[in-house]
C-alpha cells in the first residue's frame, strides 16, 4: 500500500482535510469540492469515513519540499 492511500484510510475528519474551507460571510465551513447528490447527502449527515475527495491538509508540505 502507498503512502497517499494509507494517509486517506487513516484519515476520517473533515477538519483535516485540504478542501474543507471557513467562509467569513456566513461564518461556516463548507466543503468546496463539486459533491454529486450521494456525496453531498454524506457530507450533511456527517458520513465521511471513506470520502472520495479527501485530501489531507498539510500546511509544512511546502516548507519540507524546498528543504
């Protein structure tokens, strides 16, 4: 198993994820990926174990790519 697909497996939470985002105005965080029906239905019922679209957010990844 590589190393991207196991961080996926490990990782459940939206809060860690790169496209889970705060929006000022409405004072809320929203998921800005383009969900379909299914997917959206999972994310408002807070069913995102296996999340298609989950990238783990890393702020130090640039950092430690220009070391």
């Amino acid at each position: 198993m590589d190393q991207k697909k196991k961080k996926q497996e490990m990782a459940t939470s939206c809060d860690m994820c790169g496209h889970y985002a705060y929006d000022e105005e409405d004072e809320c965080y929203y998921c800005d990926m383009n969900l379909d029906e299914d997917d959206m239905m999972k994310f408002l019922t807070g069913d995102t174990n296996h999340c298609h679209y989950f990238s783990l957010y890393d702020e130090y990844a640039i950092v430690r790519h220009q070391m």
